[in-house]
C-alpha cells in the first residue's frame, strides 16, 4: 500500500531521472569544466602556493 508520500517520492524520481537522461544524451554537459577552466585553476594554485611562499621567506 503507497501513501500519498511515496507516490508524490515516486514521481519526483521519475522527473529526475528523466531529466538526467536528456543531459546526458547532450554532447555538453552544461556546468562541466572545460580544459581551459582546469589550467586557470591550476594557474590560480601556482600563484597561490608561489605567492604564500615568498609572503612566508
């Protein structure tokens, strides 16, 4: 026997789940990072590890 509850947990899944499957049916995954967007991060933790260290001697 389904409460109310579960069918409404039930339903919610279901539209996630389909809204997953249509994401990842696309060639890009919005929000994904891309190439560049991970060498300005490491160029962001360089900086900051170069900076902290001469902040430091």
């Amino acid at each position: 026997m389904q409460t109310t509850m579960d069918r409404e947990r039930e339903q919610d899944l279901e539209l996630r789940l389909r809204a997953y499957e249509r994401l990842a049916d696309q060639p890009y995954w919005p929000g994904a990072m891309t190439a560049f967007d991970y060498c300005l991060v490491l160029a962001l933790t360089v900086a900051l590890v170069i900076g902290f260290y001469l902040w430091g001697v």
